[in-house]
C-alpha cells in the first residue's frame, strides 16, 4: 500500500508541476505579446515622426533654388510652396495639411489651389513653416498630438 500511496503523490506533484508550468509559460507568452505590441506601436509612431520630416526635407532638397520657396496661407491653409520649371513649364508644389493628413499637391500657376485634391502622405493635425534667409523652421503636430519643429538649411540663397 505505500507503493500505491507513493505513486498517487508522485503522480500529484507532477500533474502540479506540469500545471505551474502551464501557468508561468501563459504568463510569459502573454508579456511577450504585450512587448512585441508596444514595439510594434511605438515603431509605427516613429516610423511616422521620420516620414513627415523627411518627406518635408527630401521635397525642399529637390525643389529648392534661388527665390522658389516660401510661406503662405492659402485659402486658410498654411502651406510650403515650392516653385520651380522653366517659362513655359512652370508649376508649384503645396505642402500642407487638411483633414487630418500632410498633403502634397502639384498645380500649375494658372490652377486655382483646392487642398482637397492634395495627396496624403501622413497622418497630420497640423502644418505650419516660416522661411528665412538660410533655415527653414517647420511645425508639424502629428496625429498623436505632439508638436514637432525641425529646421532645413537653405541650399541656395535668397
């Protein structure tokens, strides 16, 4: 009868072990989602954050020469606005922002600026840029609802 009673109790101290262990490995499974979840968040959020300002920056370093660029309020959008093209083919780029999204739009002087027919680029709440003789400062509030400023050195001069 002992035998029997020892492995009843044998038999209990692993079925307790197996279930601690079932425990703990849930728990630990459940932490690692948890982690894995807010990495993947915040590096979305970041992700973001690098998107607006380097689609800022890239655009400026493309289209920025003598006398093309500067600040406007456009219809009650604050806008960047890039000019550039020969005589006959000259157009002007807006960047801005509107519902919601950092808007890209590309019109030619004679088209009048609708900031519907913009192309989102980013999640956005707000826009806004002051251009000085060599730094460009730009505010950015992103969805979140935090601010951003950064600033661009001009390449060519006023």
């Amino acid at each position: 009868m002992r035998t029997r009673g020892g492995h009843a109790a044998s038999g209990v101290f692993v079925f307790l072990l197996l279930g601690v262990f079932a425990v703990f490995s849930t728990l630990l499974v459940l932490l690692c989602a948890q982690a894995y979840r807010n990495t993947v968040d915040q590096t979305a959020y970041h992700g973001e954050e690098r998107v607006l300002q380097a689609f800022v920056r890239n655009t400026l370093r493309a289209e920025d020469m003598q006398g093309a660029v500067s600040a406007a309020n456009v219809d009650g959008v604050d806008a960047l606005l890039l000019a550039s093209g020969e005589a006959d083919d000259r157009y002007v780029r807006y960047i801005y922002c509107y519902n919601g999204s950092l808007c890209d739009l590309l019109l030619s002087p004679e088209d009048a600026f609708d900031p519907a027919l913009g192309e989102e680029i980013c999640p956005a709440q707000q826009f806004s840029a002051e251009v000085g003789d060599r730094l460009i400062t730009v505010r950015i509030v992103d969805a979140a609802g935090e601010e951003r400023s950064f600033f661009i050195a001009r390449r060519s001069i006023l």
